[in-house]
C-alpha cells in the first residue's frame, strides 16, 4: 500500500507556519514517506483557484492507484478545501478511482457512500459556515479599520512607517523629515520631476530613502514612481480606500502630515500647466522614445511632436523642455 499527505496552510504569518511544522510531523508521524508529502504554501482552501500542490498530489495517487492501494493523508477536513459541494465531489471522483482519504485529526476515513455520506457532508458544512463566519468578521474588522483610517497593509511610502503604539498609523521618520520638505518644496515651487530625480541621486539622504544606486552605475529615480509618491495622500495626513482601482473610502487627518494643501495644490498646478503648454504645441509624447531622448546642449528631457502644415504627415521632431532655461530651440527629425 503507498501512502501520501497533503499540507496546506493560508497565509505566511508566524502561526501559520507553525501549523505547517505539526501538519508535516502528524504526516511522518503517520508513516507517510517524505517524497510523498505535498504542500500548498499561501494558498487559501475558500478561493476556487489552483492549488498546484493539490493538484500535483492527486496526480500522484491516481498514477499509484493504477496498481496498488492509495491513502491520502489530511491533517483535517479543512486541509482538503473549504468549500462543502466541492469537497464531496473531489471525495466521489477519488474513492471511484480507488484512493482513500484518511483525516488524522478524527482518526477516520472519509467517504461518501453509506452511512458516511452524511457524516462526511456533514464535516464539510460545518467548515464552510465557519470559513463564511471568519469572513464576515475579516469585513467587520476592515469596516472599523476603514473609519478609523487606519492602514490595512502594504509597504509605507518613502520615508515614512508605521507607528509604535499602533500599526495601523503612520509617521515620518524623524531623519528624513528635513529632506523631504525640502524636495515636496522644490515639486510645488515648479522644479520639473526629471530635475528632482537628478537632485535625489546627488543628494545622500534622498538617495537613501529611495533607495537609488549611486557611483559608477547610477539610477535616476522615474518620474511617475516620483509622481506616484507626491500624489500620495499619506503625505498630507490622509488615507484613501481602493477596490478594484477605484476609491471607495476617504479618511482625512488620520496620519503624520508633511506636505500642505496649499503645496499639493501648487505641485497639481504645474502637472496641468504642463499638459497645456504641451497642447498649445500642436505634440505629445512618445509612449516608447520620450523616456529615452534627451536635450543634446542641456541634457534635459525631450518632448515628441507630430509633423503639422505643409510637412508630410507622420514625422516626429523632438525638442527640447527648456528645463535649464535652455535655448536649444531646433527640433531634430526621428525616424521611425
């Protein structure tokens, strides 16, 4: 008879983990040889998507049924899935092939023909409504999260973390502060981001905060990983909810504000005027070569025009920005 064992845990907390150590020891303990164990790392068993360690294991038993007995073993009957209808039909389609399911936590095989249909339908409802309680009381904990704009998760934007009395809030580091209002000062007096990106790589402080290499292989920070950061709304002490890419919750003066209004305003202005003046040019940029040319007296960045007039249509000019109050006016054709 060969044997086989399915772990499965949900997420990679610590407690998590410590479950997948028992539910590994009850499979050896079991008898179960090593190369036989199958995990599910981070992979929830309420969520019909492909658990490849399932997957993989069932495959295994179908081949060995072939020609001798199977036993699959689960830690518990929520290891196989949570979702009841699922489950008993996952059991039917096993025990038609010959393999047996053995639960060590009940000590009992699972089946669904006889008298055990009920009892293994039974198990399986009942760890449904409570995966379907644990959710109810996850949206309740987020709801109360939500409204006291508390932070669900993630990374903490640049130069900021989370609290010590509590995690969900966060605060500037005190190091950085100093740094940080000097460049949301220079985004709202008009600086233009590709300037403030080559500011960050001179500067050591800002540097380290972004985290960008310096020395012999630089790497200027993107302006729209620059943007993102500004539009932030942590940054003014603010926290917005998204689902799907849309907001769906605004809390107002929850977090450690470093940029103000009156900055966010001004920076969104030079964003438009930008646009505009961009516009009034008859251009727009490039998707692919705008990021790449770059003024050859001021070594600033290039914006990409359509031809217009009495020119062909079709042929693009680059020409300069005039960040360094440069006056390269010429524009150079690009063959495309």
């Amino acid at each position: 008879m060969q044997q086989f064992g399915y772990i499965r845990v949900s997420t990679s907390k610590e407690e998590q983990l410590t479950s997948l150590k028992n539910q590994h020891q009850m499979m050896i303990d079991a008898g179960v040889p090593e190369e036989n164990i199958f995990i599910d790392h981070g992979v929830s068993g309420w969520k019909k998507i492909k658990r490849r360690g399932f997957e993989a294991c069932l495959n295994a038993c179908r081949n060995a049924a072939k020609s001798d007995e199977v036993t699959l073993f689960i830690s518990n009957d929520k290891r196989f899935g949570r979702l009841a209808a699922q489950g008993m039909l996952q059991l039917e389609e096993l025990e038609k092939n010959g393999i047996k399911v053995f639960d060590l936590l009940s000590r009992g095989y699972m089946s669904v023909t006889g008298d055990q249909f009920f009892v293994t339908g039974l198990k399986l409802m009942v760890g449904q409504q409570e995966s379907q309680r644990m959710s109810e009381m996850q949206l309740r904990g987020y709801e109360q999260r939500r409204a006291q704009g508390k932070a669900m998760g993630g990374k903490s934007p640049a130069g900021y973390r989370r609290t010590a009395e509590d995690k969900g809030r966060y605060e500037v580091i005190p190091e950085y502060r100093e740094s940080l209002q000097e460049l949301i000062q220079w985004a709202a007096d008009g600086v233009s981001l590709y300037q403030i990106a080559k500011r960050i790589q001179a500067d050591d402080v800002l540097s380290e905060i972004f985290k960008k290499r310096r020395g012999s292989n630089p790497q200027l920070l993107r302006e729209t990983t620059l943007r993102t950061w500004l539009d932030n709304p942590v940054l003014r002490g603010h926290f917005f909810y998204k689902q799907k890419g849309a907001i769906i919750h605004k809390a107002y003066d929850c977090h450690e504000a470093i940029m103000s209004d009156i900055q966010y305003r001004a920076i969104q202005y030079h964003y438009q005027a930008n646009r505009e003046n961009l516009a009034r040019w008859g251009g727009r940029k490039h998707p692919i070569s705008a990021s790449y040319l770059r003024c050859g007296v001021c070594g600033g960045g290039c914006i990409i025009q359509h031809s217009s007039g009495n020119k062909p249509w079709g042929q693009k000019y680059g020409r300069c920005r005039k960040e360094n109050n440069c006056e390269h006016r010429a524009g150079t054709q690009i063959k495309v």
